[in-house]
DNA sequence: TAGTGGTCTAGACCACTAG
DNA sequence: TAGTGGTCTAGACCACTAG
C-alpha cells in the first residue's frame, strides 16, 4: 500500500474524500499549490495524481479557475464481442460459409452503406454458426466491393468483419457500432436457423465506419434466443 | 495540430507509425532516450505521450527491458445503461410500483444473493414501465433488508437500483454487472406485459455488488421485445 | 494584476533486467 | 555492471481567469 508510488497514493486519498463527501460534487477541489503542501510533494507529482482521476471521469480541471469534482459517474458498461469466437458452453462454433455474392446493393443497403450509385457493386457475405448440427448464429454482411477484394470463398470463410475490411481501412482506425434488438423470426429466418415459426430470435445489427465515420460495412448477426447472451460490467476505476 | 501540447504530438506521430506497421506488434519499441533525441524533448515529455499510449492499451513497457507493441486491441464495446431513464421515441416510460413486500428468500434469490440463512428478510420491489398507456418493462428487484431501509412506497417509486443500495455502499463504490438474454415469455410475465403467449422477451438481469464483490442487490428487467434496443461503441482513442 | 492549472526541462535516484 | 523505464523535484514559462 504505502509503497505505491506518492502520486497513487496522493490520488486513492483525494478519491476517498470524495466518496466520504469531503469533496462534493461541482465544488472547488483544493488548489495544486494546497494539495502539494499537504501531501510534502512537488507540482507534478500532485497533478499526476490528478490526471488519473481526470481520467476516471471523477475530476476536471479548467485552467485559471481550479480542479471541481465531477457529477456521480455515468453507467457506462463494457462488454466484449467478437463475433467467429464465440463460446457455447467452452466450445467454438462451426462456421459453414453459405455464399459470397457480389450483387447491387438493395434500397436498405445503399442507405446503409451510404451508397449513392446503384450500379455500383456490394459484396454479401453469408455463414452459418452451428452448435455441433444445430444452427445457432445466422451472419449476413455487406462491403463494398474494392478491386482486390478477397472474394474466393477459401479466403474469406473464416474471416471476422474488421479482417474483411482491412485493406480499406487499417484495423486500428476501424470504428465500430452495434444495435443489439430482439424480433420475432420470418420465414426465411425461420429456415435457416430450423426453429418454429415466431420463435425469437435476437438480432446484432454491425455497422464498420472508417475514420471519416464513412461505412465500410453492414451486417446483421441472427441468433437463435437460446444462444444469445452477453455480459457487461459497469466501467469504474482504472485500478486505483 | 502543431499548436498542440508536444506529448500529444508525440503520442499521435507514434500512434501514426505504429498503424503504418514500422512499429510492429510485439516488438520493442525506440527506447526512450532514443525517442527524447528524435523529437528534441526531454525525458518527462517522452513519457508522458507513452502513458497516453499505454492508457490506450497501445504499448506496454517492463522497467529494465523497455516499451512494447500491443497486439491490436481487443473489441470491447460501451454502452450506456440506465434503467428508468430510458426514453421510448424521446419520451420516458411511465414508472408504477406494483409493490414492496418483505419477504423470505426463495432458494434462487439465496444463491443470488449469496444469503445463507433462510430466515433472513429481503425486500422484493417490483415496478411496471408504460409506454402511455402500454406495459412495455417489468422489473422486479431483490435487496437484502437492512433496518432503516425505505421501505415505504412513495418513498421507494422512482429510486433506481444504485439509489436503492446507497445506504450500504457509496455510490462510488458498486460495481453492477448485467446480463443480456432473451426467452420466450411465461405465463406470469406475460400476463404482467400483455403480451401473447410465446411472445418474446429479453431479460437484463442486473447484479449491484459492494467493494468486496460481495451481492448487495439482484434483479430482472423484462422487456416487451419491441421496446428492447442497445446501441453500443466500440472503445478507441481516449482523443488524439 | 495576481492567481490558476498545463506543460516542459535538467537532473536525480530507484528497482528491475540481462549479460 | 550498464542500461532500462518509473518516479520525483525545483524551477521555469505559458494561456487562461477574474477582479
């Protein structure tokens, strides 16, 4: 504990007196120059201390004013997907590619994808996720189609949606968006995943954006209900 | 842009390069007296745009060896979740309280709650969310019982479940996990919703735990599938 | 004008690594 | 033992705030 680097330490007590109430919400904290004397350390050493709870949203500071305390945190909660690698009880599913189509793009895929030229080309990709024989996940996607496009079905079974995209945009530049909404099945839904007509099924809508916040990509994930489930956890510390 | 702090600068030009690959993952990245003579800085001003990049998950660095590639990080997503600030087409949801009963833990909400005497009070809160006139929400909480706790209806209405907990853990300090699922509605919910049988629902169950992970509060949310939608982001730069 | 937080430097000491 | 990143200081200059 007390062998923590000062600037920890010095952030974990100003945290404390502002979950007692010592330091209240949208109030003054004590100044740089206060807290260095109390603490017995220098201006950079406090204001280390400062930026980690400026980074966990508690603090902020405005130049020639002073450093307040923040509202109670937001209920932000983190929570991890990734699409291929999904477990079901420890086990992967079996991916079977159904199709890669290169086709014009639908009304709803030109919005989508904001495309505006209808003879223009979109890919279609399209898996299946099963559970041993049973399918579980139905995967449809869209990207335009750029020259050198890997297309050939043996490249691209495998392949997770920033993968598919990585040669229009690098894969630390790709933003992300998903809309988790649950439906009653159509037909069509309804054959490919073999369950009952107007059995759930749980949709994860994807959209890929590049760095200009232009799609590079759209696509549904389909799951049967019983295969769908996430967990997320509320954002708090950053380890203090 | 160049106007900018030289730490962000730095942090960015290194970002750069590690997305154009020169700075490959894994790989040791210039040392930091390699990176004070490249950029005319000093020490402080290296690191500092390191721990930006380290906050990001970007590098990582071991004292005595030196400053490493992250693999390309992981697909975490956020999404913000509150539970009766949800707004349905811009208008909140109309919140009434079907009861407060004290009542003994069934098994279920025992192993929940981690209680271990049978004998032991909780407090079931149950309340119904309208769209106008349509039930859309049902949310049904458990909390262990402790004397002074409110337990009055008018008192209890519109408290969401941090606020219902806030006597036994600083609201700083409750950690929450939920969990997204969907199933085919039961009798009971059903007739709670309005809905048709085997109509779908999806469940957020929520956890409330204290600093010791210990369960302070457990529940449910039942959706109306057609009021049940989750956007979330995917976590990128923290601004550069 | 006096005071604030933000940035930066040169120099110091530390624990850790790896030969 | 030489080299690494981590922490810390004293002192400096800056843009900004508010009277």
């Amino acid at each position: 504990m007390t062998d923590k680097p000062m600037y920890i330490n010095i952030a974990t007590d100003i945290k404390n007196n502002i979950k007692l109430g010592k330091y209240k919400s949208n109030a003054l904290l004590p100044l740089v120059h206060e807290f260095c004397t109390k603490y017995g350390v220098s201006r950079v050493t406090v204001q280390n201390a400062l930026s980690l709870l400026a980074a966990e949203n508690l603090i902020y500071s405005i130049p020639g004013k002073g450093t307040f305390v923040n509202e109670v945190p937001a209920n932000e909660f983190v929570f991890n997907f990734e699409e291929l690698r999904e477990f079901n009880n420890g086990e992967s599913y079996i991916v079977k590619l159904l199709g890669v189509d290169i086709i014009n793009p639908s009304p709803e895929i030109m919005i989508k994808l904001r495309i505006e030229d209808e003879s223009s080309r979109v890919v279609n990709v399209k898996r299946l996720l099963f559970d041993k024989e049973k399918p579980a996940i139905y995967d449809t996607k869209f990207i335009p189609y750029y020259s050198g496009m890997p297309v050939i079905e043996a490249e691209i079974g495998y392949f997770v949606f920033p993968e598919l995209v990585s040669n229009v945009v690098s894969l630390y530049e790709i933003n992300r968006q998903i809309t988790v909404s649950a439906l009653l099945a159509n037909t069509e839904i309804c054959s490919i995943l073999k369950i009952a007509q107007n059995e759930p099924v749980v949709i994860v809508e994807q959209k890929m954006l590049n760095e200009d916040n232009i799609p590079v990509g759209w696509g549904k994930l389909y799951y049967n209900y019983q295969y769908f489930s996430f967990n997320a956890k509320k954002i708090n510390d950053q380890g203090l």
